[in-house]
C-alpha cells in the first residue's frame, strides 16, 4: 500500500458529524476555479492579495457550484487542506447533496 492510498484510508473514515461546511474562494481572472477550505482548516497560502475573492460557505443545506464532488473535496482535504475544482462554465448550481449521498452508502 502506497502513502496516498494509507492516507485515503485512514482519514476518510466516516465522520459522526457528517461532512463539514467548506468557505469557497474564487480565482479573479478564472472565475470557475475554486478552492474549497473546511471551515476549521487554515486557508492556504496561494489564496492571498486580490487574485481571489470569497465566494461565500458550502454546506449540506446550500447550493453547490456544478462541479463541486463529495468524494473529490474529501480527499482532496485528507490530502492537501483543500479542494481545487472547476465549475460549471454556465454557473448553474445544484443542492449540495453530500450527506445524502453518503447516507445511501
């Protein structure tokens, strides 16, 4: 077993309390990046000055931008502290649907 794949295991074990709220940054000049930060994790460092504005906080009772993935920003955050992901190039939204969706698993 490689160290991503012992990483993957050991911190993404279920939570009790269910998936956590995320505050989103959008990058300026590429409006459909994002990075998505865990409320009780540090924002990283690249997220500085005026290249990106806050785009407001995710949770399991808002709108999520299309594009935003469960099981990518869990990982992403078991690994680096944040997810990167592209929106929907329309800027169409969907009910966050994460504690749903693990819920069914």
């Amino acid at each position: 077993m490689n160290i991503i794949s012992l990483a993957l295991t050991k911190r993404n074990e279920p939570s009790v309390q269910g998936d956590p709220a995320y505050n989103l940054f959008r990058r300026r000049e590429e409006p459909q990046l994002y990075c998505a930060v865990p409320e009780d994790y540090p924002v990283p460092s690249f997220i500085v000055g005026a290249a990106w504005n806050f785009g407001g906080r995710l949770d399991n009772a808002t709108a999520a931008p299309l594009g935003f993935d469960c099981d990518a920003a869990r990982h992403g955050v078991a690994l680096t502290g944040y997810y990167l992901f592209l929106a929907d190039r329309w800027g169409a939204v969907r009910t966050a649907q994460c504690r749903r969706e693990a819920d069914r698993a």
